[in-house]
C-alpha cells in the first residue's frame, strides 16, 4: 500500500543544511498498522508528511497504492497531533470539512452526513453534533478529528502523534477506540508516537528510528492478540518483553553515541 | 475558596452597574456645581444641559444626524479600502515594505493639521469630513486585518493543504474567518476614532454637525449647549461602539470563548 525506496530529506536551515532522514526504505502492507517510534527531532513527522504528500523529498520514491506521490490524495487523511478544528464550526460540519473541499467525491452529501453522524456515533459523540468545538474537552475534541479523518473512508490514515496532548486515561481510551475502529474498518495506518506503550498496543508492526539523521534502526513485529491493553490481561508478559525490547533499541542509539 | 459574587456574575449587574457608575459622575458633576457655586458659563448643571437639549431637541438631532452619517460614511469607506489593502500587503512581502511606511507616515500626521486643506481641497460639502473620518479609520482597520490574516495556526493551514483545498478555498473558509474576531477589534477602534474625525471635520468649513454647534457654542460662550453637543457625541460613540459589540456577538459566537 505504501512503498518508501531510498527516501532521504533534507532541509537547508538557518544554521546549515540538516539532514533529516537518510536512506529509509519501507513497504506498508495493506490493512496494516505501523508505528513510527523515535526521539523528538529523528524525522518521524517529517517522514509521515512525505507519505501525505505535503512535502516532497529530497532523494528517493514514496508511493501509495502502486502510484508516485505528487500531492495530497484524497484516500489518504492525515491526523494531527492537535484536533485542528475550525473553531467557527460545528462538530458535524467540522467531520463533514473534507467532503465540502473536495467536492469530486463519489457520494452524494447526505450520505456522508449519515455517514458523519454514524462515526460520532462510533466515538460516543451522539448529541454533539451541533456543539462548537470549544465546547468540548480535549479528547472530544481529538475524536471529532478522528472521525473527520475517517469521513472519506480512507485507504490510508496519517497519525502524527495524535493522543500525545491528552491525559494518560483519556490517551488509553482512544487508542482502544482505534483498534476496535481499526478492526472494523481495515484501513492502513502508520502512526508516529514517541511512546512505547502506544507503539505496543497499536501496531503489527513497529519502525524504530534513530535521530539526526533519521535512520531507520530496527522494524519489529508484534503479534500479541488484539484488542491490546495495557491493563491486566492474558498478554501481561509478551507486552513487557516487546516493550523491553523497544526500550533497548531507543537508547542503544546514545550509548553508540558517546562511544 | 472564592466565590464568585454576585456583582460580577449576574447579567443583570452587568447592566446595573454601569448604570451606577454614570449616574454617580452625573451626581458628582451636579454636585460640584451647587457647592462650589459654579457659574453657568463656566461648568452647567447637567439640568441645564438637558433643559437645553429638550429646549429645541428637532434641532440638535438633526446635527447628531448630519454627523453620524459622516460618521458611517467614512467608517464603510475605510473598510472598503482598508480591508483589500491589508489582504494584499498580508499576500505580498514587497507590497507590504513598499506600503508600510508610508502607512505609518500618514498615520503620524496630526489629522487637525490636514482638516484646513481638505477644505482648500473638496470645499464645504460633507467630503472633506468623510475623508477625514477615513484618515483617522484607515490605519487601526488595516493593521488588525493584517495582523488577524497571519494569525492562521500552521496546523490549519496543512489541514486544508491535505484536503487539497485550493487557495480560494484556504482563504475564504480558513484565514479570513480565522481573522474576523482581530478584524473586529481594529473595528472597535476605528468607530471611536470616527466619531473624533468628524468632529475634527466640522471643526473647519462645515455649516452643520455636532462639532459646527460646539465650535458656534463656543463663539457665543454657549457652555451649555456645547455641553449638550458633546454629551449627544459621546452618546453616539457609546452606541456605535455597542452596536459592534453586539454584531460581533451574533456574527462569531466562537469567538467569544476566546478571550
């Protein structure tokens, strides 16, 4: 679904160039969930822009679908790390954004609009529909973009770090909604987090990156059984382990450093 | 624990209040007349002043009306003008070092110092007062607009640049709504300085308009009814002002939340 070959970026800064990502190669597969885990500043968000399309790279091919990216697509919905509402509109008529842009599409308008009301439905947003986004908290708010990313049925969704400015409860509550919402769906998802424990119950697979330049420097699988929680549960002892394991590759990276 | 008094909770007390603060002036002011016997010419009692407007009450609304039509007309003009200026020095970097300066130049000007020119230039009619009320407009209104046009959050703008929004499209539904509320404030401004510029307008060569009958009022040492001038001035002022306020209220109820 998403193919990277030799992708490297870089950027012509105020103090120099600084490079980026170097060399990374990955292959996506369809209906597949990948987390992109680094450090701050190892190009993991620069990384996800490349596959959006919203930024082109410097060396190397990124395609989606078998297609060279050239700009934004409209399969592909990218998800910030702040819910980016406008403030000015309602929820329902925030979800219902990307089709009023892009008016190409293949449904009428009020089948998106059952199709909105039937995503707020899905995130326990029923009755919220003719709220102004600062009327919500925080991670109601980050369910609207949610469900916004999700009105065009997506191929492929684009999460930056999404849950990263929520409260630790309110964080585990999204992502067990987005398995269950991931299960349902099978939408490919590759989701930048800077935290293990995100990266272990969200993935079949985990890419960890290396900072500056941003080098990929390990990819492992996880085949715990969904859905995943971080609370009591059968998996108890396979979480810990891979999360030891993601733990190790995060800061090998500084101990090869200061050698 | 502090709670929230009534006096600064309660809607009623938001009105109540300022009520009592003007009432108490006008207690004060008639009070210093009547203890410190005060004469007539110098400083009227504010029953002489209303004495004086319900004397001939035909007369000095239609000065009120002759002033608060200058008034609008130059406040609409500096919108028309100022708010496309500020969208194109917001668009372009060379326009806006070509432009700026001059801007700050016109504006440093003291506005009394042209009225006399303004007459050598357009006569007695209402034009030099309307372009007066558009000299004093003109400067708040732009800066505000271009300020609010490049307060645009950057995670907006790549939202509508991955909704592949076309530029028409991140303009009209993104920045501009984004920069209404700022508008709105140079708005706010530009209505008080309106009313100063139409004053200033009537000042010089005018045969009508509140600041004809202060400045005759003067000639004739008519205290009181340059008295009553001011206060239907202020009273205009106070008005424009809110009636702003309440537009802004009904047009961007998001907005409020804001401040």
């Amino acid at each position: 679904m998403i193919r990277l070959d030799g992708v490297g970026q870089v950027f012509d800064g105020r103090e120099g160039r600084v490079t980026a990502l170097e060399k990374i190669d990955l292959h996506v597969r369809g209906g597949e969930f990948v987390t992109l885990i680094g450090r701050s500043g190892c190009g993991k968000s620069t990384l996800l822009r490349l596959i959006a399309g919203l930024l082109p790279p410097t060396s190397g091919s990124v395609a989606v679908a078998d297609e060279p990216v050239t700009g934004p697509r409209r399969d592909v919905s990218f998800m910030f790390q702040r819910p980016a509402l406008l403030p000015w509109r309602s929820v329902l008529s925030n979800v219902m954004l990307p089709v009023e842009i892009d008016k190409g599409s293949d449904r009428s308008k009020a089948a998106y609009r059952d199709r909105a009301h039937q995503l707020l439905e899905l995130v326990g947003l029923q009755g919220f529909e003719r709220r102004l986004p600062h009327e919500l908290s925080g991670g109601m708010q980050q369910r609207v973009s949610l469900c916004r990313s999700l009105i065009r049925d997506p191929q492929v969704m684009l999460m930056d770090e999404p849950f990263s400015a929520l409260d630790a409860l309110t964080r585990t509550e999204l992502s067990e909604e987005l398995q269950r919402i991931k299960m349902e769906l099978s939408t490919t998802i590759v989701f930048v987090t800077h935290s293990i424990e995100e990266a272990v119950v969200l993935a079949d697979r985990v890419v960890v990156l290396t900072p500056r330049p941003g080098r990929m420097r390990d990819v492992v699988d996880i085949d715990i059984p969904r859905p995943r929680s971080l609370a009591q549960n059968a998996y108890v002892t396979e979480v810990a382990t891979i999360s030891a394991r993601l733990h190790a590759l995060l800061s090998e990276k500084e101990s090869e450093d200061r050698r | 624990m502090t709670k929230r008094s009534w006096l600064t909770s309660s809607p009623a007390a938001a009105v109540i209040l300022p009520i009592i603060g003007l009432a108490a002036a006008i207690a004060l002011w008639w009070g210093a007349t009547v203890v410190f016997s005060i004469a007539p010419y110098l400083l009227p009692t504010p029953w002489d002043v209303a004495v004086k407007f319900f004397d001939q009450p035909g007369v000095l609304l239609s000065e009120t009306g002759t002033s608060l039509l200058e008034t609008l007309e130059g406040f609409v003009l500096a919108i028309v003008i100022g708010v496309p200026i500020a969208l194109l020095i917001v668009r372009s970097v060379i326009l806006e070092r070509l432009v700026y300066p001059l801007l700050l130049m016109v504006n440093s000007i003291p506005k009394v110092a042209v009225a006399p020119l303004l007459v050598v230039w357009m006569g007695f009619g209402q034009w030099p007062k309307v372009v007066m009320v558009l000299l004093m407009c003109f400067f708040p209104i732009v800066i505000s607009t271009a300020q609010g046009m490049k307060s645009t959050p950057t995670e907006l703008v790549e939202l509508m640049r991955s909704l592949n929004a076309t530029r028409a499209q991140e303009f009209f539904k993104l920045r501009l709504r984004y920069a209404m509320p700022q508008i709105f404030t140079g708005f706010k401004v530009a209505i008080s300085l309106a009313v100063i510029g139409a004053v200033i307008g009537e000042f010089v060569g005018a045969t009508k308009g509140l600041g004809y009958v202060i400045q005759q009022s003067g000639a004739s040492a008519d205290t009181t009814l340059a008295f009553a001038a001011i206060m239907l001035l202020s009273v205009m002022s106070i008005i424009l002002f809110y009636g702003l306020v309440l537009l802004e209220h009904l047009l961007l109820p998001w907005a409020q939340e804001k401040r």
